[in-house]
C-alpha cells in the first residue's frame, strides 16, 4: 500500500471519529495535532510523483465536465435540430406528395382538355377545310354568276316559283290539319260512346255473374268421390249391430203381444214366402228373427228415406221420373238431383223428419211385443238414430256423380263378392264370401241389405256389394219349422209338400226369374240390369 493510501485511511479514520465525536458531543482532539498530521502527510505525499499528476488530472475535471456539458449540451441541440429537420422533412414530404397529386390531376386535367382541344383544332380543321372548300365552290359560284347574270336571273324566278309552290303546300298542309283536329275530335266522341258501351256491357256482366252465384246458390256441389257410396254399407253393419245387440235373445213364446210378432211379419214384410221363421227360441229361430228384423228394416228405410227426392212424398214417383232420366241423360239426372237439394231447405228438413218418424214408428210395429217397455224406448232412440244417418248418408249419394239405386236382387254374379249375413258363437258378423262358381256355390235365399247400381249411360253398374242370407243357413229353421206347426190364426199346419209347393220353380222358368220370388214388395225393379 502506498504512501498516499495510508494517508488517505488516516485522514478518513480521523473523519469518522470527529464525527462521531461530534455526534457524542464530546470536544475534538487536538487540532494543531490534526494539522500537523495533515501537514507531515501533505510533504509526504508533495513527493509523490503519483499524486501530483493526479492533482493535476484534478484540476483538469472541472474543464473536462464543463466539455462534457457542453458537448451533451451540443448533442441535445444537434438532435432536436435533426428532430426538428425530421419533422419538417416529412411535412415538407407531405406536402410534396399533395403537390404532386394536385400537379398529377392538374397534368391529367389538362391532358384532358389538351386532347378536347385538339379534338376541337381539328375539328375545326376540318370545318376550316370545308369552309375553304365551300368559299372556293362560292367563288367559283359567284364567277359564273357574274358569268352567267342572265342564267341567275332564271334561276332566281324558278326558286320564286318554288317558294309560292311551297307556300300552297303550307297551305293544303294547313287545312289538313285543320281536317285532322275534326276527325280527332270525332275519334274523341268516338271513344266516349264505346267508353259508355263498355260501362254498359260491364254492368250487363256484373247482372250475369250475379245470376250465375244465385243459381250455384239454388244448387249443392256435385261430387266424383266414390267413397260416399262405402258410407251406406257402414250404415247397413251398424243397422245389423243394433238389430242383433237388441233381439239376439229368449222371448216370452206364451204373451199375446208377443205372438203378434209372427202375425204382423207375415202379413207386411213380405218375406215369410222366402225366409223360414219359426215361433220357437232356438239358435236357428233367434238368428232368423234377427236377418228378418234387419231385411225389414232395411226395406222400410229404401222406401221412406233412400229416395232421390227429399221434398215430394215418395209415392209422387219422382224416383222412377229421375232413374228414366238417369237412362236417358245421366248429366240432366245429376243436375236435376243436385237442384232438388237446394231446393227449399227447410221443407225438404221437415220432410225428412216425417219421413224418419213414418220408418221408425213402422219398423218399431213390427218388434212392438219383443221388448220390455224400457228397452223397446232404447231400441226406438238407437232406431231414430239409425234412420237420420240413414238420410245423410243417402243425402251424400245423392250429390254423386251418377244416379244410384238400392235393390234387393239375388243374382248371382261372376267375379263378384257379396256380403253373407253370419252368426258365430252367438256373435254376428258379416263374412265376405270371395268369388264364387255360380253354378256350385250355395244359393241366397234373401237379400238382407241391398245391392247399389250406378245408372251410368243407359246400364246399370254394380257399385257396392248386397248382404245375403244363404239356403244353407235357413236349413235348420226350414227344417224346424217343417217340423212344428206355426200359426197365429188358428193352427195351419205347413207341410213339406206344401212349403216346397211355394219354392219350387215353375217349369221353363230360369233360375234368374226364379230369384223374382225373393224379391221385397219394396222394389219393383229387383233382379234387373
């Protein structure tokens, strides 16, 4: 270590604890001891080449700071100067860059008018050319006018001559014109009389779409849906339900009122000839009393309510007057019925409640002693019921295309399936029989419900299938009822000679015209085409 180190540890040591001393407020060592210390150390170090060119390099610092300072101070100038020149460069840039956008649009505006102008120095080049051309042809016309003086004269009487022909023709153009504001004037009227016209035909239009919505008012739409027709043969199953639900049971063989049953059928249904009915209870005689309920009900409802008319009464023979028509003319026929259903609506409703309560009340005489007071009511509501569905449905027929006619024929037909009125473990059902052989298969005694023909271009067409009760089927009441005498008049006794008698088939007759002895009273045209 140095002699300039050690002093400077000296002189720090002695700093620090005249300092602390200081802060111990105790007095301070001696000073003139301080002094000559420092003094002895300042010869000391006088010596030291060392520290004298660091007290030299000392005093040089503040010079070096104050150069420093100031070059920072330069430097700090420099670059907001360049800042500054930035800054205006970029305005400057900026604005050159607008200037040169302002020269660019000023040079294409120009360039513009330049090629406009030139466009128009040559254009008027060109007019200068013709111009040119056009003095030298003046010219050279002004020499020969002076040439020709008399020739001019000439020319100039003939372009007076053409200027009074001009004048005549401005003249009749004039009174052409004048013709025409009077014939324009007459189209005019013209327009105003056919405008009138065409208000008149347009009214006279309104009068004949008016006449045309009240008559579409005094008729029902006609409909080609063949399906109205499927309605009647759901109307006929639910007949047949009710008749079964109510009368597939005992009764009491020995009361007066029933007894009058067997009478009153064989005196008005007209099906005792055909169809065996013994006065017995047995499985046989209650299914038969059941098909003759429903083939007697059925018949009723074709005559009092299946009519294509529901505003005359049905012995008016408007069904037969409108099935002739449906022969002759179907289109007539269907307007016709499609007329009379619009026709005074609440006369035709009246009708029909007539006519229901006239089927209900005919039908119900005819079971008045099967049923007990409570539920032969039942049975009339379920009939009433049974009859207004009767009449919408055949209300729905009747808007169909085609004139349709309920028959009770036996026929039977190739290729066609019919209907069998069947009973099964005491349940009644009907069985579709498929086709059969005419020839082998079993023979329908009587149509329970009817067949539907559709009157179409003077032939009858089988529309819907008719349901049958079979030969088969009535053996065992025929053979019953052979067996024990029936009678409600006194005991007639009917023989196997005599009943056969009544079926057996007339000679030469065929087995068409024998089907004739099945017919109901109800339908006088049973068994045709």
């Amino acid at each position: 270590m140095s002699r300039f180190d050690k002093t400077g540890l000296a002189m720090d040591h002695l700093i620090q604890e005249s300092s602390q001393m200081e802060r111990r407020n105790e007095p301070p060592p001696n000073v003139m001891v301080v002094l000559d210390t420092l003094l002895d150390s300042a010869r000391a170090l006088s010596n030291e080449p060392a520290l004298s060119h660091a007290l030299v390099s000392i005093n040089h610092i503040p010079a070096l700071e104050a150069k420093i300072r100031r070059q920072e101070a330069q430097e700090e100038v420099a670059k907001s100067a360049r800042q500054q020149a930035l800054d205006d460069y970029a305005t400057q840039r900026d604005n050159w860059k607008a200037e040169k956008q302002q020269f660019q649009t000023r040079v294409e505006t120009l360039e513009k008018s330049l090629l406009q102008e030139k466009s128009k120095v040559e254009s008027l080049e060109a007019n200068g050319g013709q111009q040119s051309r056009r003095i030298s042809s003046l010219e050279e016309s002004l020499a020969k006018s002076n040439l020709n003086e008399q020739s001019s004269q000439k020319k100039i009487q003939g372009l007076l001559e053409a200027m009074e022909s001009e004048r005549q023709k401005c003249r009749t153009l004039g009174e052409d014109l004048r013709q025409t504001a009077t014939n324009a004037a007459q189209a005019h009227s013209e327009k105003d009389e056919i405008q009138k016209a065409y208000e008149k035909t347009q009214k006279q239009a309104n009068w004949y779409e008016l006449q045309l919505k009240t008559a579409a008012s005094l008729t029902v739409p006609i409909v080609d849906d063949a399906s109205v027709i499927d309605e009647m043969d759901t109307m006929w199953r639910r007949a047949a339900s009710v008749v079964c639900s109510t009368f597939y049971r005992n009764v009491n063989l020995n009361d007066p009122k029933t007894k009058a049953f067997w009478a009153t059928y064989e005196q008005k249904s007209g099906l005792s000839d055909v169809l065996p009915l013994p006065q017995s209870n047995s499985e046989a005689a209650i299914q038969v009393r059941c098909v003759a309920i429903s083939a007697y009900l059925a018949r009723i409802f074709v005559r009092d309510l299946l009519q294509p008319n529901y505003l005359l009464p049905s012995e008016s023979n408007i069904r037969g007057l409108l099935t002739r028509q449906a022969y002759d003319n179907p289109a007539k026929a269907t307007a016709f019925r499609a007329s009379l259903q619009a026709l005074l609506p609440e006369a035709q409703e009246k009708a029909i409640d007539e006519r229901t309560r006239v089927a209900c009340n005919t039908i119900a005489t005819l079971t008045n002693g099967l049923l007990p007071g409570n539920e032969d009511m039942q049975y009339r509501s379920r009939l009433q019921s049974l009859a207004e569905e009767a009449s919408q449905v055949w209300r729905a027929i009747c808007c169909f295309t085609d004139t349709i006619e309920p028959r009770f024929d036996t026929r039977r037909r190739e290729n066609w399936s019919d209907g069998e009125y069947v009973f099964e473990e005491k349940q009644f059902h009907i069985r579709d029989q498929g086709w059969i052989n005419t020839d082998t298969a079993d023979e329908p005694i009587v149509a329970v419900f009817p067949r539907l023909y559709a009157i179409y271009e003077g032939v009858s067409l089988l529309e819907n299938s008719g349901v049958f009760w079979m030969r088969t089927q009535a053996k065992a009441s025929q053979d019953e009822l052979e067996k024990v005498a029936l009678t409600a008049r006194g005991g007639r006794v009917h023989s196997k000679q005599q009943r056969a008698m009544t079926q057996r088939r007339p000679a030469g007759m065929s087995r068409d015209q024998a089907s004739a002895a099945s017919r109901s009273f109800l339908d006088p045209r049973s068994g045709q085409d």
